[in-house]
C-alpha cells in the first residue's frame, strides 16, 4: 500500500517529505503554513504528491489518520496532524511542533436530559467513540470502568438511537452536539495541529527539517504579534514603554509637533486590546496596528 510513494526519483531522494490532509479541515491551514514559510509548490487537489520548486521539501497528500503510520513507517518524514490523531494512533512519532491552528476539543457529551453529576456518571455505561485508546487512558486515570464502543462516524447520533450512552467525539463551537440533543460534560483533550516526525533522520533531511522550523518559528510569531505605531506626550513615553516593550526596546521619533513624539513597538495579539485601553489612557493617540509577516529574534 506504500508504493505509491516509495518509488522516488533519484533527484527528489534527499527532499524532506511531509505529509499533509489530502481534503479537510487541517488541509488549508497547512498548506497556508508552509507556504508562509516561503515554500513555493502546486495546489494539491487531485495529487498524491508534489514537490517545492524552491525548497527540498515533497509533500504527500493522504487521509489524516493514516499520517502517523505513514510517518512511522518512513514513507514520510514528518507530517501535519491533530493532535487528537498523533495521540490515538500511538505510533512512534516525536511531537516536533505545536502550530496553533484547526484547535477543537475531544469531549465527553450525554444526552440533555440526563442528570449528569459528574465523571462517576459513566461508570458501567457504554461510550461511542472514534478515540477508543484516547477514552480508555481517560477512563484509566479517572478509575472508571465504562464499555467503548468503537465506530468511525456519525458518533453524535449513538445515544438517540440507543447505541450508547455517551459519546466522546471533537467538539468545536458544539453546535453538532445540541442538535442531537446532547451536552458536553467533560473535555478529555484540547488538541490543535501538530508538526509530528520519525526521530532519527539522516542528517541532510534533518538539516531541511531544521531550517523549515527556523521558518515555521519566525511565521509563527509574526501571528501572534502586531506591529503597532503611536503618538504620545512625551511624558507618556516611559509608561507606554513599560506596555510594550516591545523586541528590545519601542523605536522612538520626534514628532514636528513639539512635546509630542511617535513610538513604534510590538504587541502580542493576545492581550492587544487590554493594552490599547491603557495607552488610550495614558494619552495615547492616532494609533495603528499593522500585520507582520515574519518575526526573528
Ligand atoms: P480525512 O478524510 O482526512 O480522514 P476527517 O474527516 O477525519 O478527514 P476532518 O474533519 O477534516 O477529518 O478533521 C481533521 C482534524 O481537524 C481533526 O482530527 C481535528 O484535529 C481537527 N478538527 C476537527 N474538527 C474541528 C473543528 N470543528 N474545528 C477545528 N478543528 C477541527
Ligand atoms: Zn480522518
């Protein structure tokens, strides 16, 4: 079943080969992801594999949950995954990088009407789930003893026709689960895209490797920050510094009004509007907030 890939050109031998989602949720994101890494390559639709013009870098396009055999196998080298398959399947995979994208939870849901009273609820209950290895350690950890039903989709309509009596399936907004009249009761695992790999590669795939994730650490960064100018007093100059701080330090410039200079500065996206409250405050004006494409430190 590996053939289709094993058969490489000789000139393509040394390329890092990863495999992505051929279709899905993760497929865009990864995708996105390399290609801000500076990876110039063909959309993948309708491919099994292709190659990067200006990186040694071939991806392959396969089913997410046949990644991490795949991976282990050695027919890729690293793959992009959730964190939910990386786990589930308990290949011999290194968890190389977290990125921050296609994030959703694996949980627990019963149906509304029951009187759920904690996690001792599902003891001597059946769970529907695709995660049968996931729910078990879970259960294990939580001294609980609960059948599992294995099955592949549609987990959500397994309590209303009576195939189980909870289910543990991926949740993001939840919206799936209330209408199938259930509610979540526990979260088993955050999960979000994962860069995973085989551990010891040859040292040219993992020099590639390495510098993919000099990249992958520079684009990442730039997307949890922004680059944001402002005018101040000159008096507000210190405060304002103390907030953002900025790489080093903010870059100040006079302004030909006098008293009053323009500081320029980063701000993590996270606590970005909290900030933008306290500088308005301190007198803070005329403020922009621009998009950085990459960070290096
Ligand atoms: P495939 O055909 O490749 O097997 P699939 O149907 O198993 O695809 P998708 O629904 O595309 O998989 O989900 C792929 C991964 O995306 C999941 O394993 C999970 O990590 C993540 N994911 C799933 N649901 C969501 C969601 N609602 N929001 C964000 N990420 C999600
Ligand atoms: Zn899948």
């Amino acid at each position: 079943m590996n053939d289709n890939f094993s058969s490489s050109n000789s000139s393509t031998a040394d390329f890092l080969r990863i495999a992505v989602q051929k279709s899905g949720r993760l497929q865009e994101g990864s995708l996105q992801l390399l290609r801000d890494c500076g990876l110039n390559f063909s959309n993948g639709k309708d491919q099994l594999k292709t190659q990067s013009n200006n990186f040694p870098v071939e991806l392959l396009f396969l089913r997410d949950d046949d990644i991490p055999q795949y991976v282990e196998d050695g027919v890729a080298d690293a793959g992009i995954v959730g964190e939910n398959v990386f786990i589930e399947k308990q290949k011999k995979n290194a968890l190389i990088r977290r990125l921050n994208f296609a994030k959703c939870r694996l949980s627990l849901a019963v149906s509304r009407a029951v009187e759920y009273n904690g996690i001792s609820w599902l003891e001597g209950k059946n769970i529907a789930t695709s995660y049968p290895n996931i729910v078990r350690d879970f259960l294990q950890k939580n001294n609980i003893k609960a059948g599992i039903h294995e099955i592949s989709g549609s987990v959500e309509i397994a309590p209303g026709i009576g195939l189980a009596d909870a289910i543990c399936d991926l949740v993001s907004t939840g919206s799936t689960l209330l209408s199938n009249g259930l509610k979540e009761v526990a979260i088993v695992l955050k999960s979000e895209a994962v860069l995973i790999g085989r551990p010891g590669l040859p040292t040219e795939k993992q020099q590639v490797l390495d510098k993919l994730l000099f990249r992958m650490e520079a684009v990442q960064k730039a997307r949890n920050n922004k680059y944001i100018l402002l005018n101040c007093p000159n008096e507000a100059i210190e405060p304002i510094t103390r907030i953002i701080p900025g790489m080093k330090s903010p870059t100040i410039l006079p302004l030909a009004k006098e008293g009053w200079s323009s500081l320029h500065s980063v701000v993590d996206e996270n606590d970005f509007w909290d900030k933008i409250d306290q500088m308005k405050a301190l007198g803070a004006q005329g403020i922009l907030v621009i998009p950085i494409e990459k960070m290096i430190l």
